[in-house]
C-alpha cells in the first residue's frame, strides 16, 4: 500500500523514494514528485558564501523552488549574513561561519549545501559538508585542477551523498532543445561551432587572483562554451585541444592569469568547436553548423535568460512569461533527484570532465602543441 503524504515523516519518505525506479531525464523541468506525492516539507538549502551570485540569483531562485528553501547560510561575515536571516527568515541556529560548516551535520533542517565561494575554496567546502552527510551542489568551475574534483567526488561517493555542479544551462529550454536536436540528429549533427563568452572586469577581485580563481575567463567564462560544445555533441568529449592566449592588453591587472584565451577543440567525429573567453569586451554568442541546418545564438548564449535563438527551421523562442527561472529549475531538479533516486544530469563528474579539458586547453596555449586527450 502507497501511504498518503500525510503519514510519511521525511526520513521515511527519502528512504522509500531512494528505492524508487530512477525516472527518466527527458522532458523538462524533471520534477516527478512536485506535482504529486510531495514532500511534507521542503529540502533545505544552506548557501555557503554570500556573494553576487548566492545574493542575485541563487536565494531569489530558491523564493521560486517547489521542492527547496533557503535553510541554512555559511559565511565569513556575521553581520551580512544577520541580515540576510532577517531579510530570508533563517533562524540563528542555521547561520554558520566558514569555520563551523562542520556543524551542519547536526542540523535535520538543511539536506543540501550549496558552495558558492571562489574556485579554490569549492574543494574545502564540498569535502567537510559530504563528511557532514549532506548532499552537494558547487558552483562551476567545479575546482581547479582535476585533483581537486577527484577529492570531492570521492568524498561525497565515500559519504554516500549526491554531488552535483551548477550547471544552470542544461535546464534552460533553447539548452535543452540544442541537446535535444544533438540527440535526435534531425539537423543531420553539428559539425562546426563557433563561440565566445566573455565580459568586461572593471573590477579588481578574485577572478584575478590565480590562487582563489584557478585560472582567468577560460576557467571562469570559457567553461560555459565547453558546455555548449559538448550539448552540441551529446556530452562526447573531444579527443584533442589546441589554443593559444592573446596578447594582455592589462598586463598590470592580469599578472598571473591569462586575460583572454582562444581555443579549438576537435571531436571524434570531426566536429570542431572554436571558442574563446576574455577580460577585456562583452561577447555571449554561439553559432552551431549542421549537416542539415544551423542554430545561431547571436547574443545572451550563456545568460540567466537567453533571449533569443534563429534556425534554419525558424527563430525558436520560448515565451518570457513561461521561461523558468534556471537556477530554480536546477536545484528543484537537483531536490527531485534525492527524493527519487534518480542520478542528476549534472553531476560533479560532469565538472570534472570540464576541468580536464580546460587543463588540456591551458596546456596548448603553453607549450603551442596540440594536446591529445
Ligand atoms: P563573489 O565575489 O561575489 O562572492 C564570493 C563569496 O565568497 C563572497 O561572499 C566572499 O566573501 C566569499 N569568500 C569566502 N572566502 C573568500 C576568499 N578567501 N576570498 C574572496 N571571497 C571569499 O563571487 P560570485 O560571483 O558570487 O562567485 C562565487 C562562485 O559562483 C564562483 O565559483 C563563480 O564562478 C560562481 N558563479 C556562477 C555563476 C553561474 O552562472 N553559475 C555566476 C556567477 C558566479
């Protein structure tokens, strides 16, 4: 016998739903439990960082969540994070300083941690909440070397937590529709893509820092390109990479990162990308040739709201009013996944096989060759 939603407590309600069939990533949003045996309560979600992207994107996203709330936040300044209690109704016993984070272990309010710090700090973070049992969301670039992701994966695997990387695209609906064409070959395949994700850093702060960063825009804005690349091609990836770094044109700001990076990569079945991310001019487009079509992204690829995208088969374009909010669609997916069993189509592995592939592109701007993967 189904017991109704109102006799299941929480705990017994993950256990049983752990066990149900994984369901399908088709369709969108992927919410199977939402509209039907809901939870008693939502997941909780602790923000850890409360910078730009948790402040105006992340906790306005989870306002809009079925499945979430914001439970729980982790910073290094008490006053910010006071306000943000006040202004997000989170009790004082959810608020944490970095050097607590461990204590969320004996929280049953937050299921969930969300690490949205700078690049080097994802590893610190995501390792100590798996080891506090929580799952886990980073933001992109998951980490900076390959080791790091090695280490995180392997923490959340050894806690038996999910892992996920933000990867917001993959739940917006010209996203999904790319990755649906890519997978139906209705256009015949994409063959040759160009694309460039860039913007202009007024602003001195850590993404020039290679110690926090890990890297300039390739590493930061770069990743999104990659990602397109690799919908385009049903998640293959390339089998060689070869780049180069333009001339700095702030060499007195961007000491130890690059300031712009041009990269191409070749996949197996010679579909070619050609990318590029920089420092110093707005740039947010994707072009896409297939065997039988083409799909141009002429601006907003890349942003929270892609506005606009034109094919051969006709502009496609998703009605404002109907457009999701990315961040909300990714962390309900995201709380779906735990209440169901099923794996995340964005999971940490996914991060890491993108900073496998920057590594290899930072490479061949160093040593001019073509680097094999
Ligand atoms: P930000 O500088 O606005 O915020 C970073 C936060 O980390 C701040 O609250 C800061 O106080 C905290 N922090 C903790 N330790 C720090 C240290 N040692 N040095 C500097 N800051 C420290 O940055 P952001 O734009 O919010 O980016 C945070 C993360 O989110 C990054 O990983 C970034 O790549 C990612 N991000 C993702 C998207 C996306 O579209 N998915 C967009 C923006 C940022």
């Amino acid at each position: 016998m189904n017991p109704s939603p109102d006799t299941l407590t929480r705990r017994n309600f993950l256990r049983m739903a752990s066990t149900a069939a994984a369901a399908t990533t088709a369709g969108f949003p992927l919410l199977s439990l939402a509209d039907g045996l809901a939870p008693r309560r939502k997941l909780g979600v602790a923000l850890v960082g409360l910078g730009n992207y948790s402040e105006h994107q992340l906790a306005p996203a989870l306002a809009r969540t079925k499945l979430c709330r914001l439970a729980g936040l982790v910073s290094g300044n008490p006053v910010k994070a006071a306000a943000w209690a006040r202004k997000w109704d989170v009790p004082a016993r959810s608020v944490y300083r970095y050097e607590d984070i461990d204590r969320v272990a004996d929280n049953p309010d937050i299921d969930i941690v969300y690490v949205v710090t700078p690049p080097s700090l994802h590893r610190e973070f995501v390792v100590r909440a798996a080891k506090a049992g929580k799952h886990v969301i980073s933001e992109k670039p998951l980490a900076p070397t390959v080791a790091d992701c090695d280490a995180m994966i392997e923490a959340c695997r050894a806690a038996k937590v999910k892992f996920s990387v933000g990867y917001r695209l993959h739940f917006d609906p010209y996203h999904r529709e790319l990755m649906r064409l890519a997978r139906s070959g209705e256009l015949g395949g994409f063959d040759d893509m160009v694309s460039e994700h860039s913007f202009r850093m007024r602003f001195d702060n850590w993404r020039s820092n290679r110690a926090l960063s890990g890297g300039g825009p390739m590493m930061d804005m770069g990743i999104y390109v990659i990602q397109g690349a690799l919908m385009a091609q049903n998640e293959v990836v390339p089998v060689a990479v070869t780049a180069y770094e333009e001339p700095k044109q702030n060499p007195e700001r961007f000491v130890d990162v690059e300031e712009s990076m041009r990269f191409t990569l070749e996949f197996p079945n010679g579909a070619v990308m050609h990318g590029g991310s920089n420092y110093d001019r707005p740039e947010d487009r994707f072009w896409l040739r297939a065997k039988k079509g083409w799909m141009d992204f002429p601006a907003s690829a890349y942003s929270y709201q892609v506005k606009y995208c034109a094919t051969s088969r006709g502009p496609l374009s998703f009605p404002i009013a109907a457009y999701p909010y990315q961040q909300a669609a990714q962390m309900d997916d995201f709380a779906d996944c735990l209440l169901t069993g099923r794996e995340t189509p964005v999971p940490g592995e996914m991060g890491r096989r993108d900073i496998r592939i920057v590594q290899a592109i930072y490479q061949a701007a160093r040593t001019g060759k073509r680097v094999v993967l």
